[in-house]
C-alpha cells in the first residue's frame, strides 16, 4: 500500500539521518533493523502469501433484499477453505444503474478466513435497483502492506434491491375489470364456449349432438377467450431515485392487489407491448427484467377498452384508451 511504503521510507531517512548525526553502536543497530523489517516481513508472510493465491478467496453478498435493509458484503475462501491473509485488499466497483449510483467500495483483511469476513454497507440498499458488484484482481500483502501477490478474481456479483408496497391514494375499481365479450380461441381447453352453426373444415369432435338433434341443425361448440376490460399500468419514472422508489412500492400494492383480485396485471413496455404479471413469483422477475431494461412475458394489449392506471411523482390518474 502507497500509504505504508510512505510511512517506511521516512522511517528509513530517520534512522539514516540519526546515524549521520549520531555515530554510535545504537544508531548503527537502529539502521540495520529499519531495512530488515520489510525483508523479514517478506520472508514470514511468502509461504502464506502464496498458499492465498494459490486457494483464492471469493466475493458474495445477498441475491435481493428489501430496499432499506442492511446490505453486507462478504468474503472467505474458495470452496470454503480456510484461507490465512496476511493481509488482503480488494478494490470493489459498485454500480446501480436504475438509480444512477456508482461508487467504489474498498475491502481490506487481516487474519484466518475460517468463516466469512462482512463488510456493512446499508448506502447501496438505500435505493431500489440491481447493484452490480464487479473486481478483477485483489492484493495479497505482506504484514507490512509493502510487497503484495496480485491475484485474479474476475467477480461480477448482483444482488436485486427489492421495493417494500405502499397503498396508493387512488385503487383501480375491481367492479370495471369485466368481461366485455368473447373472441376465438386457437385450440385447446377452454371455460368459455361459444354457440354457432357448423362451418366447413370445423372439428367434429365440437359439434354439439344435443342440441344438433333438437334444432335438426349440426351446432358447433366454439372454444373462446374472454375479452376483459383492463387496466394497464403505466410507470412514470423520473430522475429522482427517491420518487422511483415510491413508484415502484405503490406498483408493488397495485399488482397484488390486482392478482387477489383474479386479474393479471398488464404493465405497458412501450408502445402496444405490455408485460404480463400474474402471481408474486412474476412480480419479482418483472422487477428483476425492469433493473436490467429488459423485457419480460411479453405479449400485445387488446383493442378492447381499457383504462390506464398512471403511477406518477403526483399520485395516480386513470384515464380511458
């Protein structure tokens, strides 16, 4: 380390300077020991310095938390071995793209890394946001932070800063969330079916024998998909990571209350492309794919009537499409 190379070389023009001015056995004695100190230090630490290289140590922190909740950084040895470090230091770049925060984090390590080694640092869960955790080497140190070993890590870690819910002023009305009509569905099983006369190339297997023997006429059982009215939602995210954050709680109460209700939650992307969400397991992995900017279960609104239900800075407003 710069820092301790520093303090050594004025200790070394010390005791040289005193030797000038001080000619006696004592002076002479000071100056040797003021140059061995690093050599011997070297000559202890090697053997450790090298066994650390060679059993690498491993950086991990959480896979999601809650925003607001501690955020810990961790290090120990490769395949859980216990690893003895002089001394170690790692230069850590930590990255949250969603709320623009970047920042570099500095571990440094003395001792038998028998059990893992946490570093607390609740300023990188203060926002919600996937936090990027990136290193490419680490520094090995004698026990004097003189001579050092680099080693290579290669660390790209994540963990997913996770939104609390929060109620919003304005709840979507569940009684307007209907079914508005039917539509064909392609195939396969169906809870709505709908009435009409045979066609030609139809299925036999949906024809109707009872009601095709009472009308005197070969009646077709259509298999149909509901049309609902829906809301979709829309985020209107800002610059602010604190207003972010409340956006994406209130999101958070407004798509489970939407599930409980039945109802998935459609989630506008952009344009016509909306994200599909319709259980917690899907709401975690959409906040997850919103991090990254990446899209998830995609599929294209209906023409039906809809309304939009606009998560803003301001409060909510819903409006007709």
């Amino acid at each position: 380390m710069i820092k301790n190379i520093v303090i050594y070389l004025l200790l070394l023009i010390s005791a040289f300077v005193f030797n000038i001015f001080y000619f006696g056995w004592f002076s002479w004695f000071l100056l040797v020991l003021t140059i061995a100190i690093p050599l011997v230090s070297l000559i202890v630490s090697l053997p450790f310095m090298i066994c650390s290289a060679v059993n690498g140590v491993l950086v991990f922190t959480h896979d999601s938390i809650k925003v607001g909740d501690d955020f810990y950084v961790g290090v120990t040895g490769k395949k859980g071995r216990a690893v003895f470090c002089p001394r170690v230091k790692i230069k850590l770049n930590v990255k949250n793209g969603f709320c623009s925060q970047s920042e570099k984090l500095k571990i440094i390590y003395s001792g038998t890394l028998k059990k893992p080694f946490y570093t607390k640092c609740n300023r990188f869960s203060k926002h919600c946001g996937c936090v990027n955790i990136t290193a490419k080497y680490a520094k090995i140190y004698d026990m004097t932070g003189i001579f050092f070993i680099p080693i290579k890590l290669d660390c790209n870690i994540n963990c997913d800063v996770m939104p609390k819910t929060k109620k919003p002023s304005v709840l979507p009305d569940s009684s307007k969330i209907s079914i508005v009509g039917y539509k064909p569905k392609n195939g396969g099983f169906s809870d709505y079916y709908e009435l009409r006369q045979y066609q030609s190339g139809d299925s036999l297997k949906n024809i109707h024998w009872k009601l095709s023997s009472k009308y005197d006429d070969l009646i077709v059982r259509e298999p149909s998909t509901p049309i609902y009215r829906q809301f979709y939602v829309r985020l209107l995210f800002n610059q602010n990571a604190d207003i972010n954050d409340d956006i994406l709680a209130r999101f958070m109460y407004v798509c489970n209350y939407l599930n409980k209700n039945g109802t998935p939650c459609l989630v506008f992307n952009n344009g016509r492309e909306i994200s599909s969400i319709a259980n917690p397991t899907q709401q975690k992995e959409f906040i997850k794919a919103l991090y990254r900017n990446q899209p998830y279960n995609t599929c294209f609104a209906d023409t039906a009537p809809s309304l939009v239900y606009a998560i803003g800075e301001s409060g909510e407003e819903v409006s007709g499409v």
